[in-house]
C-alpha cells in the first residue's frame, strides 16, 4: 500500500470510530446517565476514560486528513481547474467538509472534556449537541463521497 493508501485507510479507521462514539454517547450514555444516582460520578468516570481517546483520534484524523488534501486532494483541485471539469469545485466541498469537521471535533471536545465553559454542551449532550454533532457527521460523509468521485487522472 502506498503512503495516501495507509494514511486514507488509518483516517478512514478512527473517523469511524470517533463517529461512532459520539452517536453512542448521544444516545445511550448520556441519556443513561443523567437518570440514574450517583450520576455524576458515573459520568465522570467514562469521560476521564473516553477524554484522552478522542482527543488522540482527533489530532490523527486531522493529519491523516491534511496529509490526504496535499497528496490527494490537490492534485485533483488542479485537474479540475486545468481540464476544465464539471461539477462543484474541490476546493469548495474540501472547505465546507473541513468547517463541518471543526465542528463535529468542537463538540466531541467538548462532550469529554473538562472546562467549565463548555458545560453547558456536556449537558446538552443527550439533547441538541449529540444530534448536531450526528447531523455534522453525516454532512462529512456526504461531502467526502462527492470528494472521493472527482477523477484524480483524467
Ligand atoms: C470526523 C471527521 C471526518 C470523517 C468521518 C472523515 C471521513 C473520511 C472518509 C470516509 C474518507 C473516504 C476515503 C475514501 O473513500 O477514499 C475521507 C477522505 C478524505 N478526508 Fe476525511 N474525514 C473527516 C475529517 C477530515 C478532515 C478534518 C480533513 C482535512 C483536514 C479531511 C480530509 C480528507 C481528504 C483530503 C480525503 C480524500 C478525499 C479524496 O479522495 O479526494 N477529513 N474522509
């Protein structure tokens, strides 16, 4: 496998399971949680567990997709360009995926993390900013199959 074939295949990995993390924890942690005693303690528990992980699945997620946009990305935008292709631009979709991962990682953050500041989306976390973040996810994926379409060689 070449090196954009790893770094796609190792995006691709913890992308799905960063994801799906937070689909687990809009739907079945957080809402658990909250309704039972001793609550708290709970919640903190998973989150001291769950925080280091997904703030490792971020960063990855992030290099592995810059990597991709230099090696792979690129080179497609300037096809484009130069053979004049149909379509939306690469550019474009690239900017509207990249805004809605700030998002989706925003929130993920947020949902582990530990700032006082941000309370106010931990506890939205069964609520609002689990399906915002799920909407956000499904968004990504969307505007990557139409990333992944554009020819790389004409
Ligand atoms: C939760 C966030 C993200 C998810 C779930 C996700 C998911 C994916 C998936 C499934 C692919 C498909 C690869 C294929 O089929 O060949 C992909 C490709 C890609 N991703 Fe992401 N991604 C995320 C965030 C990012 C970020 C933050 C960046 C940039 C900094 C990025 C840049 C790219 C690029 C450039 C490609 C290659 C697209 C192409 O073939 O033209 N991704 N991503």
């Amino acid at each position: 496998m070449s090196g954009p074939e790893i770094s796609t295949l190792v995006h691709i990995i913890f992308g799905f399971l960063i994801a799906g993390a937070v689909l687990f924890q809009w739907r079945a942690v957080f809402p658990a949680v909250s309704s039972e005693s001793g609550g708290d303690a709970v919640r903190e528990a998973i989150r001291k567990r769950w925080a280091p992980i997904a703030q490792l699945g971020i960063l990855v997620i992030l290099v592995t997709g810059i990597y991709q946009f230099m090696v792979i990305g690129m080179p497609k935008a300037d096809l484009q360009k130069e053979a004049e292709l149909v379509g939306p631009s690469y550019h474009m979709l690239f900017g509207i995926k990249f805004l809605f991962a700030m998002g989706f990682f925003f929130i993920a953050a947020a949902m582990s993390g530990r700032s006082e500041a941000l309370a106010k989306i931990r506890e939205a976390g069964a609520t609002w900013a689990g399906l915002v973040a799920t909407l956000l996810v499904i968004g990504i994926l969307v505007i990557t199959r139409l990333l992944v379409l554009i020819p790389a060689s004409g």
